[in-house]
C-alpha cells in the first residue's frame, strides 16, 4: 500500500513538474515556431504549426551579419565572467574564511546594489563612459558586465567557500602556503566546481543582459541583444524576423545550458540543505 | 625581386595611409522597409564618396528615441547622423542640440521638399533635418463592401459619413469590421490619431495661454464618437490594437475601413501581402465641416546632432538620403512604388510614379491638407498636429493614451478618462512651469 502511494506520488510529481517545465518553456518554444512562419502567418493568432518556411532566417542574415554580434557576445560573456572570478575568488574567500563582524552587512549591501532599476543610473554611467572613451568599446562593456553581476559571483562562491572545511586551509599554511597559493593551489582546486556552475550562471547572465548592452554600444561592440532589438518595425510586420532573430541568438547560450545542467542546478542548490 | 617587394610595400602604404584617411560615420536608424531598404542601395553613395564608410545601427523605435536623446542630451558623440521625427526636429533644433543643415549641395533643390513637411522640420526657416519619408494619414476602404452597402465613398467624407459606412459594413458573423482604428496607449500610438481627429472635431490640447482643454465640450464630443464608433463597428480587443496588428487585420480583409498612415497604402495594395490588394480605396481623412480634417503629419527625417566630430560626411550622406537622385535610384532598381513617398513635390509629379502607385494624389493631397503651425480650429501656443511640440509630451501623451485607451476597453468612463486627462494635463503643465 505505502508503496503504491509513493508511486502515485511519483507519478503525479513527475507530472507536475512537467507541466511547470513546460510552462516556462512555453514562450520559447513559440518563438522557435514562429521563426519558420511566413509574416502573414505569424499574425494570423495562435497556430502551432508552422508552414516550415526558412524565409525569416535567410531575411535576418541578409540585414545584418549574425556572426558579428555572436562574436561580441562570446567575448563580452566569456571575458565578464573572467573579469568577474578574478575579482569575487579573493572576495569571497575573505569574507568566508576571515568574516569580520560586518562581513554580512556588506554581502546585504552589495546584494542591494541589484535591487536599483538600472534606469535610475542611466545618466552617470553614460557620461563616465564618454569621458573615459569607453561608449561602444568591448573592455568598458566588459567591466560594466562585471560590476552588474559581481554581486552575484562574491554570493554564491561565498557559499561553496562555506563549505569547505577551514581545517583543510590551516592545513596547508602549517606546510607553509602562502596567502596566494593557498587560494590558487588549495581553495580554487577544492572548489572548482562551484567556480564552474558560477561561471556557467554568470555566462548566461552576461549573455541576456540586454539594458546595458543595448545603451553603451553602437556598432563595434554591439552583442546579440542589439541584434534582436534591431528586427522591431513600427510600421510593417516583423514578428516573424524577430522571432528568428531571437532563435539565433539565444540558440547558442540554450545548447550550453542543455549540456551543462548538471552543474547549473548543483550549483544553485548547493548549500540549499544543511 | 627587391624592387617587387619595394612596389608591393609602397602599394600597402599607399592602401594603409588611405584606409586612414577614410571616414567612418554612424547612422541610427528605425527598422522600416525604406530604411531597410537604403541600407542595400549604399553602394551607389560610396561610389561617390570612397572615403567615407558607413555605420548603421538600426534599432526598435522607442529604444532609438531614447539612445538617441540620451547621446544628444550628453553630446556622447556616438551618431552622426539621425533618423529622429517631426516631434523632435523643433525641440531639438531650439536646444542647440541639432546642426542646421545649410551644405547640401547646389543640386539638392531644398525648395523641392513639400512645403508642410519642410515646414514641420524648420526653426526659423532654417531647415535643420531633411525628411527621408513623409507621411500623413487617410481613409483606406474596401471598395466592394462599400458598393454591397450601397454607399459611394466621397474623396472628402464627414465623421457622419464614416460612422455610417461602418454601421453597414459591419458584419461580425464573417468577420467583418466597419472599421479599424488604433486603441493601443501610447502618444505616437492612439493619441497621434485621436490628437488628429480631434482637430477637426474643433478641439485641441491647450489654449492659448497653456492652460489643458480636456474638460471642453470638443474633447467630450471626439472620444464619446471615438468610443461609440469602435465598440458598434470595431474589431474584437481594439484596445490593444496599434498600426501593425490594423495592418495585419486589413490585409486579411477584416476592416471595412483603417484610417492610419498613408504609408499603409503601399502595403494594403500589395498583392504578396494583401488578400484584399485590388478593393482598395483611398480618402482624406474625415472631417466635422470646421475647416479642419483628423489627418496627421509625420517625417522620418536625417539630422546631425551637433556633437559629430564629422559634419561634413554626415551631411554629405544626408544630401544623398533625402536627394531626387536617390528615388530615381530606387526607381530603376525596385520600381517607382518603392520610392521614399511623401519628401518632393517632383516626385508627386512624375507620371510614372503616379502611375505606379495609384495613392499618390491622395497621399499628397492629405500631406498638404495638414498644416503643423495651426493645427486646430481654435489658437494653440503649441506647433504639431498629432502632437505637441514640447519635452513634457512624451510622457503626458502616453497617459493621457493610457486613459482613453482604458475608456475604450470599457474600463472607465469617456468622463472619467477626460477628467483624469484634464488632471494629469494641469499637473504636468504646472510641474513644467507653463501655467501656475
């Protein structure tokens, strides 16, 4: 009998977790299918099948070279990402290893900075990046990337650093580590794959941002996002285009997903139960 | 062999110290098929000018106002030319922010440019963007339900009229609706209509000394008729309706009639797109017999912002965009019914695009019949037809749009939508310093 319950239970759970899944999925599910309507199709209401048609995605490519943006995009996520460890490693190791008594205000504090509408900075952001020469530059998008989602990076490596026993790094500076290589050759090894899921979030985090990638670039250092937005038409229609778009340019960050989930969801539900 | 490599060095040079000398300008531009369509045509520019390359970054409409505005108002310097709009060129041009643009050739023939237009793009008489395509707005019908109906669509109909077209056309068991207008909020969305149509209801914004008009009897009169008219005649969920879904509901023959952008008129008559391509009739928008008519006014024009470090180029560029040369550029590779419409009495003029595209005399008609500078029936202190030429507009417009377009959802009252209209008027108007 118990078991049949937990079978029913099983079932039902499975179902359900299906169904949400699905749900979330949804949109973009009906974005890919829009991609191979024709215009005309694509406004005519909710169908879900298409006519097959590569017609939006030949149209896309034709407008402006995908390839640019992609480049751009790779290197804004992939170099934020860097730029971001390079920095949160050492942060969250003070913070989880030498905590002071403000250790967890500031971990508020900073978490703080995300909840400020990025409208609200528009402004001295835009004019430190004229006068610094860095509007439309790779390396300044690169730093703002960063500094959005450093918040972030320092909260979850905090937790992984948690994890680890501090017994493990006294260990190692009785051998004699220094502060350095204690991080380098002790912590980050025993750590990697919390670095890894953090990196794997932050790349998709960078790679979606589309506020500031959008305002800070024109053409050299405009990623995907800028592509995406430059397919809405106020006169004409366009979902269809925008719809193929929108595919190409979150195909390549869903393919990393798909192959990497194992450790996205470790990773944010490490240190989930204790 | 040294003196090939010496020669193939000095080539290099040669190349590289050209490569350097050449001028990269950045255009802003709107996704719509003339822009699209320039970008393919180029060619023919940088053949004139080898030294100067071309930049474009093409973005959605409400994100390009507000990266533009953000690049002007800073002077970041990031564009070099702009494609901004008949609301912006005077407010723009009288904050310095824009160049007048007085080099555009001996050949560029300014005087051609429609008088309204150039008009709607001048301050002081001194042109400060050059359209790139203009606009207004009239009446697209379908011819075969009017004559089911029994009706004759007059060139120049009345609101009456209208109404009572649409209350014979309406068919709702065959999907067929008397007419389409735009419902969804927003101040280049419905309130650029409902701002036109009731001019020639004998109303307007503000009076003479800035004061908000929204609790006058014209106002009551344009959106009780504006209601009434879509929730007897009008298309299921008109609220949420802007110029793109009337478009895609003309096309598939569920609007007896669209009053909306003259532009419009090149995409109902395209048979690729249109079920309905060859019942298409054209007239002005209607009026109330006081002299004006619900037509708007609208350019997509190119300025240079005076931050650019390369005016020269840029107007070069400009005077090619806007110029005779470049329709009869489009004309010979896409056909005269793909010329930019609505910039040069010349082409208005030219039999072969009169021939080509058959809204032609209707479209000019409805340019000419607006005029920016007295847009109403009564004194306003204000420039613009579907729109009030100050920085405040933006923002009021689209609440003001949010209002009535809940009015026609059924969500308030066409009194209540005015009253808060007339509220939100007087704060914005207070808060800017216009009235006390």
């Amino acid at each position: 009998m118990a078991r049949a319950v937990t079978t029913q239970h099983k079932t039902i759970a499975t179902a359900a977790a299906w169904i949400v899944a699905l749900l979330i999925f949804f949109p973009i599910l009906y974005t890919i299918i829009t991609s191979f309507k024709s215009e005309q199709e694509a406004i005519q209401g909710f169908n879900l099948i298409p006519s097959g048609t590569f017609e939006s995605y030949s149209e896309v490519q034709a407008q402006s070279g995908y390839f640019k943006f992609f480049f751009n995009s790779v290197l804004l996520s992939v170099g934020s990402t860097i730029l971001a460890l390079l920095v949160a490693i050492p942060a969250a190791w003070s913070m989880a290893f030498s905590p002071s008594k403000r250790t967890k205000d500031i971990l508020m504090w900073m978490l703080s900075t995300k909840m400020m509408p990025a409208v609200a900075v528009l402004f001295p952001i835009y004019l430190i990046f004229r006068d610094t020469g860095l509007l439309d530059s790779r390396i300044g998008l690169m730093i703002m990337l960063m500094l959005i989602n450093l918040p972030i990076v320092v909260w979850m490596l905090y937790t992984y650093f948690r994890e680890i026993p501090g017994e493990i790094l006294e260990a190692a500076r009785m051998d004699g580590a220094s502060l350095w290589n204690e991080i380098i050759y002790v912590l980050t090894p025993m750590a990697v794959p919390g670095i890894a899921s953090t990196m794997l979030l932050n790349i998709i985090l960078a790679w979606n941002e589309a506020f500031w990638t959008i305002r800070l670039t024109t053409t050299n250092a405009a990623p995907l996002t800028a592509f995406i937005s430059s397919f809405s038409s106020p006169q004409g229609l366009f979902w269809a285009k925008l719809s193929a778009a929108s595919t190409l340019a979150i195909a390549p960050i869903l393919i990393m997903g798909w192959f990497s989930q194992k450790q996205l969801v470790r990773g944010l539900t490490f240190g989930a139960v204790k | 062999m040294k003196l090939r490599t010496l020669t193939l060095g000095l080539l290099s040079a040669s190349a590289l110290a050209f490569a350097a000398h050449a001028e990269s300008i950045t255009i802003a531009t709107v996704n719509n098929a003339d822009m699209i369509r320039m970008q393919t045509l180029t060619d023919d520019f940088a053949k004139a000018n080898p030294d100067i390359k071309l930049n474009w970054v093409t973005l959605e409409e409400n994100v390009l106002r507000e990266r533009v505005t953000t690049d002007i108002a800073t002077k970041g310097g990031q564009y070099d030319v702009m494609t901004i709009g008949t609301y912006e060129v005077p407010i723009w041009a009288k904050q310095s922010w824009l160049l007048p643009l007085d080099k555009l050739g001996d050949d560029y023939d300014a005087k051609d440019i429609l008088p309204a237009i150039a008009g709607g793009l001048s301050v002081d008489g001194k042109l400060y963007a050059a359209p790139f395509y203009g606009e207004s707005s009239f009446v697209m019908y379908r011819k075969d339900l009017m004559d089911k109906a029994g009706l004759k669509m007059p060139d120049a109909p009345t609101w009456d009229f209208i109404k009572q077209a649409a209350d014979k056309m309406t068919d709702r068991a065959n999907g067929v609706n008397g007419v389409c207008l735009r419902g969804k909020a927003g101040w280049g969305e419905n309130m650029a209509f409902l701002t036109a149509m009731s001019n020639s209801f004998g109303a307007r914004w503000f009076d003479e000394n800035w004061k908000p008009q929204f609790d006058q009897p014209e106002w009551k009169n344009t959106l009780q008729f504006y209601v009434d008219l879509m929730k007897a005649d009008g298309p299921e969920g008109a609220s949420s309706n802007g110029f793109n879904e009337n478009l895609a509901l003309f096309q598939q023959g569920k609007c007896g009639m669209w009053i909306d952008a003259t532009v419009a008129a090149s995409m109902v008559s395209d048979p690729k797109s249109s079920k309905v391509a060859d019942k298409v009739g054209y007239a002005l928008a209607p009026d109330n017999g006081l002299g004006k008519r619900g037509n708007w006014l609208w350019a997509w024009s190119l300025a240079i912002p005076a931050g650019t470090q390369k005016a020269d180029a840029a107007e070069k560029f400009v005077s090619w965009a806007t110029s005779k040369h470049y329709s009869e550029l489009v004309a010979s590779k896409l056909g005269w019914a793909s010329a930019p419409p609505g910039t040069r009495t010349s082409l208005y003029a030219n039999a072969e695009y009169q021939k080509a595209a058959p809204f032609a005399k209707m479209t000019l008609d409805s340019i000419n019949a607006a005029d920016p500078t007295h847009p109403t029936v009564k004194p306003v202190p204000y420039v613009g037809v579907q729109f009030v030429a100050i920085p405040e507009f933006q923002g009021l417009g689209t609440t003001v749009g949010q209002l009535f377009s809940a009015a026609l959802a059924g969500q308030s009252s066409v009194d209540d939508a005015l009253k808060q209209a007339q509220d939100a008027a007087t704060a914005a108007m207070t808060e800017g310093g216009y009235i006390k």
